[in-house]
C-alpha cells in the first residue's frame, strides 16, 4: 500500500489484494493497481515498473468498449472526478486507479478458454477432461477446442482457488445467475478474441469477476489484462507447442525452470526477468489500445 495514500484520513482500505488496493468511499470504492507481481498465488518482493498503469489503463480500455455487451462498474479514471480529497495523491493515482460503484461480489471467477493450455492441458493429460468435461481423444497442447468451454471456479478469500464444474456452480447458486455469467462470458472473450485476432493476438483465455447492483449482474475487477489473460503471438502459434505470450506466462515459465516450490516466500526476480516482463506488458497495453507509449 502507498505511504501517502494510507495516510488519508477519509479513505479506509478495505481490502488489499495480490496486486490491487480497494479503498470505500461510500457508495462508491476507489481501485488503485499497484505494480506487484504475483504467480502462483504468491506475491513476489519484486515491483514491475509500470505494471499497475497498464493493468489500469486496459481494464479501462475495456470496461468502456463491453458496455454493449453488459453494464460494469467503471465510473471514471480521471482523477478530477475523484473526490477534492484525492488530489493530493494526484501523481500517484494518475493512470494507476479507478473510481467504480461498489456492489455486492458474486464469489466465482468465470473463466473461458479457447484453446488447451495451462491447468486445462494437466488435467486433459490426467483424465481427458477439462473443467470435468470429457474432451475428445488425442488433443495437443495449445489446440484450439471446437467451441469456447465456459470453467468457473470459486473465489477463495485466501489459498488456491478451486476449479468446479459449470454443473457445481449451478448446485451453488440461482439458475438464472449462473446462465447469465456463463452466456456474458462467453459473449465478451468472442468479442475480444475476434478483436485481437485482427492484431495478430491469440486470446488462450480469461477470467471475468461479477457483482451485483440491486438486481443487476454488472462486470466488476478487472478485465481482459495479461494478469487475467493468456495473450499468444499469432506469429509463433503452433498447436503441440507453448506460443511466445504477453502475460506473465513469462514469469511462471522462469519459476519452473528453476525448480521453485510454488510455496511462499516467494524468490527475488532477477533484473532480466523484471525488465522482459515490463516489455510483454508493455507491448500488449500498445497493441490492445492503440498506444504507441512506451515510458509513463
């Protein structure tokens, strides 16, 4: 958490996240993204330079393009819409953070994939399912599937997440609920898979969080960033393979290689690896937004 903004007297932190800060302003919570880094489920010592502006500015990017599709939480990122108390803390909010409406956080991460890649593809080789679907024999690392599977899990207030199947999360909540996450989901990675698709990014799969407002779903979090995201570069996408990503598939790839345990304290990064990562953000914030930055 930021010194400065901890300091505030009006603002109280209500929750702290791997990589974001929540703080309640009333009806309304101020999201500030900060540059920490974690895979795993662990947070690592070191920052990314940046990260938390990029994260920010495509979740923005986003939240402004899907409104067709479904309503979400955005209000604005502009820090002059932000309480006059804010503006002290001007430069560091800057890019980095956003005031949404607050709602009441429906507790599972809807995740879709397009392609077999990740936890999907260790499970497909243990039992040839995935998300306790059965899958057709003999598929490939990275293969596309015939259609998108919709592979929800729950959302742990602490620990691992665990991956339920869509047929759970219907014994666990309101039919309609479900079948609106599962349809909304589906329907905003289409929109973003063709859209990349036309920039030479293969969108693997993603993973969506939603809240309700008196009776309506709206989308909340974040949205189609390289934290919630698999991005492959078309260029090297080859089914059987692990194509060249812009995510922090980066990191998790360093992370195996050395043998790490996956189990907190989490290793110092390397400048290398902190650097490339930086770099892969970077390139997916430029292509999905149109901005050719590449200092803030």
């Amino acid at each position: 958490m930021h010194d400065k903004l901890s300091s505030l007297t009006i603002v109280k932190q209500s929750w702290q996240g791997k990589v974001r800060d929540i703080y309640d302003l009333g009806d309304n919570l101020l999201i500030v993204t900060s540059d920490r880094i974690s895979a795993f489920d662990v947070v690592f010592p070191n920052l990314i330079p940046d990260k938390g502006k990029i994260l920010n500015q495509i979740s923005v990017h986003y939240f402004k393009t899907t409104r067709e599709i479904i309503q979400n939480h955005f209000i604005s990122d502009k820090i002059e819409d932000y309480p006059v108390e804010m503006l002290e803390y001007a430069d560091y909010l800057k890019d980095r953070s956003m005031l949404v409406r607050k709602t009441r956080v429906i507790p599972f991460e809807c995740i879709v994939r397009g392609y077999i890649t990740g936890s999907a593809w260790s499970e497909y080789k243990k039992t040839n399912t995935v998300g306790g679907m059965l899958m057709p024999d003999h598929m490939q690392e990275s293969q596309k599937f015939p259609h998108p599977l919709f592979t929800p899990s729950t959302k742990a207030e602490s620990g691992h997440d665990e991956n339920i199947s869509y047929r759970e999360m219907l014994d666990r909540m309101d039919e309609k609920i479900a079948t609106t996450l599962k349809n909304k989901t589906l329907e905003i990675y289409n929109h973003a898979h063709e859209m990349l698709s036309k920039h030479n990014i293969v969108l693997a799969d993603t993973k969506l969080e939603f809240g309700t407002l008196e009776s309506e779903i709206i989308l909340i979090d974040e949205v189609l960033t390289p934290d919630s995201s698999r991005f492959w570069d078309m260029a090297s996408y080859e089914i059987g393979t692990t194509p060249l990503s812009f995510d922090k598939q980066y990191i998790r790839d360093y992370l195996t290689e050395i043998g790490w345990n996956k189990q907190p304290p989490a290793p110092e990064l390397p400048e290398e690896i902190v650097l490339k990562t930086r770099e892969k953000y970077m390139q997916a914030y430029n292509i999905i937004t149109g901005d050719d930055r590449t200092e803030w």
